[in-house]
C-alpha cells in the first residue's frame, strides 16, 4: 500500500466523501461541513487489486478508511464475501472492540484509492467544528452503518424491547457497538459457570444456541437472537443461577449493564427512559434471568 501526506482535501474527494451513503439525507451545508473534517484528518493512501487493507483479528490501531476510488471485497469467516463500491466507510468496527481487532478482512477488488485516519482525531475535530446538533447526527450515521452492515436488526425482537415503537427500538439498541466485546464460542465452550458472580454483565446471543444448565433440572437451550443475563438493578451479590455453555458455534456481545445505562441516559429523554425500564421490567423474565 502506498501512502501519500500533503493536502488531501481535493475537489474531487469532496464529491466523492459527499455521496457516502452515510451522509445521505443530511442537509447539504451539514455534509460539506462533514466532508471538510474527514478530509482535515486524512491521509491518501492506494493499494493495488488483490491487496488487503485490512485482515481479520489483526490490529486496528483505531484507524478507519474511507474508499474513494474503486472497489473492495469484505471478507468475514463463515459468511459470504461482499463488494463494496466507492464512496463507503471502511473500519468502523475498529472503534467499538475493546480488543482493537478487526472483524474482517477487505481485500482490494479494482485498484483502489482511500482516506485513513484516526477515529480519535476525526471525532475530536467533529467536536470542535461541527454544532452540537450536526455532530450528534454525524455519530448517528455512522452508528447507521453498524447497525446496516453488520446485521443487527435481529435485536429488535427481543423480547424485553416488546413494548417500545421501533424507532425507540432502534435507538436502545445503537449503543451495543460501542460498549461490547464480541465473543465467540465453540461447541459446549463456557460462557459462565453457575455461583459465579454476575458483575453486572450481560450478553447479547447474535448467532447460534446457547444450552443453559441448572442443577438437577432440565436444559434450557436458547437461540438467537436472545439476551442473557438481565440485571434492571445492580446487587454486587448477585450470582448465576445456571451454567452456560455453547451448543454448537455461537457468537455474542458481552456488555456491562451499567455501561449501558450510562449511554441509554445520554442518548433517551425522561420519557423514553421510563418506557424502556417499564418494558424490561415487563418482559425480562421471558430472557434469562440470572
């Protein structure tokens, strides 16, 4: 891959970075003030057909990319590859894995050109020079994209989210990206053991089965989508009543319950606040409850 530093921001890459399709339905002033901070952190880079930008469960180094020119192939195990056209965002997983990795690979489909940058500094710069109201509709898009691309509408039919209307759905789910580890599970690999403590974790099931195992009692075994683990109040004593264990291959989000709290509390009003918890002390007991 070839880099090259100087200005990038160029007549063309603003038109380019103005049909990103995460921009789309912006206001025009709102998305040339956008393309103009990505373009401010950017450094051009290029890579040749058949190169990878970025590989699976390497590294991130908190970077992302913005393809500008040309076409990419996203490669993730166990799913069928996608193309991908420029202008698209590339790497916007980097910033919401705890472990800095990245989710899959891209790989360079037709000679391509990109915009790298750091996600720090492109949201410290959005901070500083976009309004308080274009910045917050800029983390929106890009949390759009999340959801888009890796498929997570699945959790707008767990059950504890039964009583909200889908666009309070959608935003009670958008902060999982950002505050959870993605943990996969071979088969009858422990996710946790029975008396353990609880910590106020929770894990979203996104694919796969999950067999819960009690004492004396019968199996349990729950599919995707599912959540485990619902804690409305925190009790450092609380424990895990039963044993879980991977049926098959199965993949999650691991959260903090308060964690998640903190992001509903910035993101909802008072009012919407009220009918989330309302919903989860309705309809938790049909998840499993700790």
């Amino acid at each position: 891959m070839k880099q090259q530093r100087g200005e990038m921001a160029t007549t063309d890459h603003r038109e380019k970075l103005s049909g990103l399709p995460l921009l789309k339905g912006l206001p025009n002033d709102t998305r040339d003030r956008i393309c103009a901070v990505i373009e401010g952190v950017s450094e051009e880079t290029t890579a040749a057909s058949g190169e990878e930008l970025l590989q699976e469960g390497h590294l991130a180094f908190a970077s992302g990319y913005i393809l500008v020119a040309g076409s990419v192939k996203v490669e993730r195990e166990g799913l069928d590859p996608i193309e991908l056209e420029a202008p698209m965002l590339l790497g916007e997983m980097s910033q919401f894995i705890q472990d800095d990795s990245r989710t899959a690979t891209v790989r360079v489909a037709s000679d391509a050109s990109f915009l790298k940058f750091s996600w720090d500094d492109l949201y410290a710069r959005a901070g500083a020079e976009l309004s308080k109201e274009e910045n917050a509709a800029f983390i929106q898009a890009i949390e759009k994209v999340v959801w888009d691309r890796y498929d997570l509408k699945g959790l707008m039919d767990l059950a504890f989210l039964s009583e909200l209307s889908d666009d309070l759905k959608v935003r009670v789910c958008l902060p999982f990206p950002w505050i959870s580890k993605r943990v996969k599970l071979a088969n009858n690999e422990p996710l946790f053991e029975s008396a353990a403590r609880c910590k106020a974790r929770g894990y979203l099931l996104i694919r796969g089965r999950i067999s819960l195992i009690w004492i004396g009692a019968e199996e349990k075994v729950v599919a995707a989508p599912n959540i485990i683990g619902i804690m409305p109040n925190n009790k450092p004593e609380r424990i895990w009543s039963a044993s879980a264990r991977a049926n098959g291959e199965a993949e999650l989000l691991a959260f903090s319950w308060i964690e998640y709290g903190a992001k509903l509390e910035e993101r909802l009003s008072n009012k919407e606040m009220k009918q989330f918890f309302d919903s989860l002390k309705n309809n938790a007991k049909r998840h499993f409850w700790h």
